[in-house]
C-alpha cells in the first residue's frame, strides 16, 4: 500500500460554544492552530471531524450521560463542573472532537498513515457517566474503545492500547475508565500540585513540583517510557500533547522551554517509532498568558510528528 502525500489531521473549531465574556477557556486558539497549519504546514491535509455516534460513545460513556448532554439536561451543578454552559454547540462540538481522534486514530492504525492527528481533542478529565474539567466526552477513551473493536473484527485478536498523557493535568477521567482494563495503559505526567486536585490512580503517574525546567521533566519522560516499555506491548499509541507545561501557560506552574517541549515531544515520537507502533495524537491544554504561545508549541507539535510520517512514508516506498 502506498502512503498518501499529506498527513491527515482532523478539526472541530467551527463549532464555537458562545462562551461568557471573559470566560478562562482559551476558544479561539483551535482556529489558530489551523490557520497557522494551512498557511505554513500543506503537507498536512486538514480534515472535517465527524461527529462521533451515540453507539461510539457509549463504549465509554453511559446511556444516561450521552441523553442528557444531547438534550440539554445536565443539571446547573453538572454544567459547573464542565465548566461551560449547555448549548447545542457544545453537544456538537464534544461528538466532533470526539470524532476527530477516532479519524485520527484509524488513519494511524488501519489508513496507512503511521502518525495522524486531531487539532483538539485530549478530554481527559471526562468520566463515564460526568464530564469535567471542560471535557465532555472522552475522546482517547471513545477512540480506543472503538479501534479495539474494529481491531478485533478484522484480526480475532486483542488490540493494546497505549495512552500516553502529557498535559499538565493529570488525566483522571482516563485513569478511572481503564483502571480494571489489562489492555489498556494508562500514563499520565502532570503537576502535582494541579488541578485535578484528588487524582486518580493511572496505571503509571509521574507527579512534578511546581517549577519542573527542561531537565527535570525530560529525566521523568524518560523513566516513564521505560516502564511503559518494561510493563506493556502496545499496538497503538494515543498521544495527548499538551501545550500547557509550558513556562507561559496560566494554568500550569511548571517551567518548560519551547525547546523542552519539542524534545518531549520528539521522544515520544521517537519510542513509538522505534517499536514502529501507530500513534494518533491531540492537542490537550493549552492556556498561555499569550495564546500565541500556546499556538507555537502545538505547531512546533506538528513539526516533530510530520517528520515521524514520512519514515512511516518511506516504509511503503
């Protein structure tokens, strides 16, 4: 099979929840990853999410959950803890952002891209049956649940997934959907100190002071991915990237350099390489003082992974 030309990243940011003025959720920044992608990255091919289905989400989410997101019933109290009020540009935007990671991690596993993407995503604060944190739906938990059933169809055999998560919140929604799933690894590198402030317990966490610089982070990623190794065979990887460990970030009290991010990154991207293990990656959080920070470091994202497409390029070649 031969590679297609571009790699596929898949995106949601026409659905724009109209958000009280003054709201901290940073909206506008997914629109200006994509402007920066279309003007400086065309080799990347941006792509329409589909709106997850309600039988997609319920491989994760409960039956009850979903209704009351769809129909506006989430109580005050639910909505609170979201963090954004119902509209039906929510309900539209969650299944999108759902959706995307599904695209992007089929085109990974079975498209063969090798690398594909999702330009939002990483709602990892979301549970089965609540959302958190401005997560609705889980998009890694619905996209894994999904690919290892579409797996086991085509192969009759399980599908172990890999998902690594290195926003600076820890991604207790995750944690506690796959905490009794021996198929399913959970690793999660977040502030200590950070919000969610009552973790849950992943099937690896690796807590940081406040003030992690480049070294330290890189030392405990390191660590991290040979237990993940030592521990766990995946035959996908689903990579939450996020911007927010960076020294700019509002919300996440570690100091990491543009330079420090983009040498995670690339580690990541390499140990998944190495094994030549498919990987479909989000964007996570991302709240800097200037949003053109956090718009840097998700582009500087791209960067590293388009170069991990085209080995998967040149292994059809």
């Amino acid at each position: 099979m031969r590679f297609p030309r571009a790699m596929r990243a898949f995106y949601s940011d026409q659905f724009v929840l109209p958000l009280p003025q003054g709201h901290r959720f940073p909206m506008a920044k997914y629109r200006l990853l994509r402007d920066r992608l279309s003007a400086e990255m065309p080799e990347v091919v941006l792509e329409v999410a589909p709106p997850a289905s309600d039988g997609e989400l319920a491989l994760v989410h409960t039956p009850s959950y979903i209704q009351s997101v769809e129909q506006g019933t989430l109580t005050e109290a639910q909505q609170k803890e979201i963090g954004f009020p119902w509209t039906p540009a929510m309900v539209e935007r969650s299944r999108r952002s759902a959706g995307a990671t599904v695209m992007a991690a089929r085109a990974a596993l079975f498209g063969g891209q090798g690398v594909a993407a999702n330009l939002a995503g990483g709602t990892h604060h979301a549970y089965a049956d609540k959302g958190s944190g401005f997560c609705v739906f889980n998009d890694a938990a619905v996209a894994t649940r999904l690919m290892q059933a579409e797996w086991g169809r085509v192969y009759k055999q399980p599908l172990k997934v890999a998902i690594i998560d290195l926003d600076v919140h820890q991604g207790n929604g995750t944690a506690r959907i796959f905490e009794r799933d021996e198929k399913v690894f959970t690793l999660s590198m977040h502030g200590a100190r950070n919000f969610p402030f009552d973790k849950e317990t992943s099937d690896l966490d690796i807590d940081l002071p406040d003030g992690c610089n480049d070294a330290m982070y890189l030392e405990g990623l390191e660590y991290a991915l040979a237990e993940l190794e030592a521990r766990f065979s995946p035959g996908l990887v689903i990579y939450l990237a996020g911007a927010d460990p960076h020294e700019g970030d509002r919300l996440g009290r570690l100091k990491l350099s543009f330079d420090g991010l983009e040498a995670r990154d690339r580690r990541v991207f390499d140990w998944a390489w190495s094994k030549r293990i498919p990987l479909a990656f989000s964007m996570a959080g991302g709240y800097g003082r200037e949003m053109a920070d956090t718009v840097q470091a998700q582009v500087n994202t791209y960067r590293v992974a388009y170069a991990y497409w085209r080995r998967w390029q040149n292994l059809s070649q």
